[in-house]
C-alpha cells in the first residue's frame, strides 16, 4: 500500500508534458505525461519549480550510499541493473520555485542542501537534474526506503536540513552547478536590475524592461551546463516585474534623501577624505623608492623627476630621507 503512496505522489508532482526518452542517446522528446511515464527516463521537476531533488551516483553499488552518508531515507532509488549506477530521490512536501524574486530565501537553502548532499553521496557535479531513472518503468531496479516512515521520503527543508553542514557560500558563475546556477543568475541579475532600471523609468517602459531584462538573463546563462531557456526566462520575467514594482522613481527619490543628507555625506566626505590621504602616501613612498633606484642606477634628479612626473625638489627630498 505504501509503495502504491509513493508512486500516487511521484505522478501527481511530475509536470504535465514531461521530457522523456528510452534512450538518452536519441535526445528527449515532449510527451503527455500518461505517455511520459512509459520511458525509461522522465523530467521529475515542472519548470519551474523544484519537487524533487535527485542525485546521480555513477558507481556500483551507490545504492545505500544515502544510508553510508548518515542521509534520512530518499524517497526512492532506481537502480540501473547493468552497472549498480543510481539516482537517488528526495522529495519536497512543500515545493520551492526556481525563479521567484520575491521568495528567493527557501531557493538558496535548497542549494546549499543540494550541494552539502551531493558531497555527501559523492554524486555527480555534472548532472542536470533535468531527467530522473523513470521509477515506474520495469527496466530499473527500484527500491523504496521510506515506505515505513510517516513522511514517505518527503520533507520540507528544515528537515533535509539537519542531516548536513550547509556551506555559507556557493560557487559562483561557470562553477555553478545544480540549483546554484539558479541561485548565481538570480544574484547577478538583480544586482543588475536595481541600477539598470533608473533608463527605462519612462510611460509605457515596462515592456522595453522586461525585454532588457531577458536578454541580460541568457547574457548570463554561462554555466558550464547551461539552465534551460525556460528557466531563464521565468527568472527574467520574475525579477522585470518585482524591480519594477519596488523600485520606482519616488522610491529613488526617498532612498537619495534618507541616504544623503549632509551629515551622512560629511562622515563619507571625511572617511574619503582619510583614505585618499592613505593613498596619496602610498603612491609617494612608492615613488620614493623608486626615485632612490634610479639615483644609485646613476639617473640625474632633473631625470627622475621627469620620469615620476614630480618636481625635481620633491626629488631632493626623498634623496635626502633615503640617504
């Protein structure tokens, strides 16, 4: 009865025209997912949203390595019978987006549990996480060890949470991988987006924005395993309509006054001020030293002045201090 629990949950959490295929070397198709379901391999997660989380070990016998990491029991393993490889599946009782602006905390903690997991089980960077080892095709050996817990291998983040130590940071850029691609292109382009705005802030602008916005998105898709054009595009449309929703021209116009008023711009004046003395003071003992390897190289002063760009007085003095 749990087994058939399981298999209910998976199909009702499958998107409705999957990417599937038998073989991956003939390239994925689109199909219903009544049709979906009778491949080999199947798109686990709707775009774009994150279901499940899927890790693939590409080694025999990897398929209790959940249990070897000190991992709680995943939703299912499916076991290719030919070589002992397998995915390994956790499933999420409250989905998180992939692209949503104004919801982007539970993202970056479902990365760092996917990336503290995927160390853990030793999984492979390189996967997608696109498509899964169908469980519910008969050419897999599938196992499910949670059928006797409350939760069926289905957790919320929390949960998933206390198994590992999640790391404060992720990779960033080409380095990205898994949900962290997800996690750098949200980074990036929001930084972008906040300064970017100020030129589309105009009647009628939203619709230029948005397009602005999308075509920095895949400027910035340059991970060594690309997101999917429908992932970008939802986290485009995502950030385009949150930055122009809060950050308006009235709401620069309050930021500018409560952020420089006088008082606040004499202490950064005076901050400035002491650092551009510290770096003036830098440039001239480097300068010095210079000017005292040219003199004993035999340069004349009138010489080392015009090749520092300093008066050949500022040129006596250093000599003297350095002498």
């Amino acid at each position: 009865m749990s087994v058939a629990i399981q298999l209910d949950l998976f199909q009702a959490l499958l998107p409705i025209k999957p990417y599937c295929t038998d073989e991956l070397s003939s390239g994925l198709v689109i199909r219903g997912k009544t049709s979906a379901l009778q491949k080999r391999y199947i798109q686990h997660n709707p775009p774009p949203v994150l279901a499940f989380m899927v890790y693939d070990l590409d080694r025999p016998d990897s398929a209790l390595a959940w249990n070897d990491a000190n991992l709680p029991p995943p939703a299912w393993v499916s076991v290719n019978p030919e070589n002992g490889h397998c995915h390994v599946a956790y499933g999420l009782i409250a989905p998180v987006a992939r692209t949503d602006a104004a919801r982007a905390a539970p993202l970056r903690l479902a990365a760092a549990i996917e990336a503290a997991y995927g160390e853990k089980l030793a999984a492979d960077r390189g996967y997608s996480g696109l498509i899964t080892k169908n469980p519910m095709h008969p050419h897999w050996h599938v196992y499910y060890p949670a059928t006797e817990a409350a939760n069926f291998g289905y957790y919320d983040l929390a949960e998933l949470a206390e198994y590992a130590t999640l790391s404060k940071t992720l990779p960033k850029g080409r380095e990205s991988a898994g949900l962290g691609r997800n996690v750098s292109l949200f980074d990036d382009l929001r930084k972008w987006a906040y300064r970017a705005i100020r030129a589309h802030w105009r009647p009628g602008g939203f619709a230029a924005w948005q397009l602005a916005v999308l075509e920095k998105s895949e400027a910035l898709n340059q991970f060594a395993e690309p997101l999917p054009y429908a992932e970008i595009k939802a986290t485009a449309k995502s950030v385009s309509k949150w930055t122009w929703q809060n950050f308006t021209p009235a709401g620069f116009r309050d930021y500018v006054e409560r952020t420089h008023t006088p008082e606040i711009q004499a202490k950064r004046g005076k901050i400035g001020g002491v650092r551009s003395g510290e770096v003036r003071a830098e440039n001239a003992n480097e300068k010095a030293a210079r000017a005292h390897e040219m003199s004993r190289q035999g340069m004349k002063q009138a010489e080392i002045a015009r090749t520092l760009g300093v008066h050949r007085n500022t040129v006596s003095n250093w000599l003297k201090v350095h002498n």
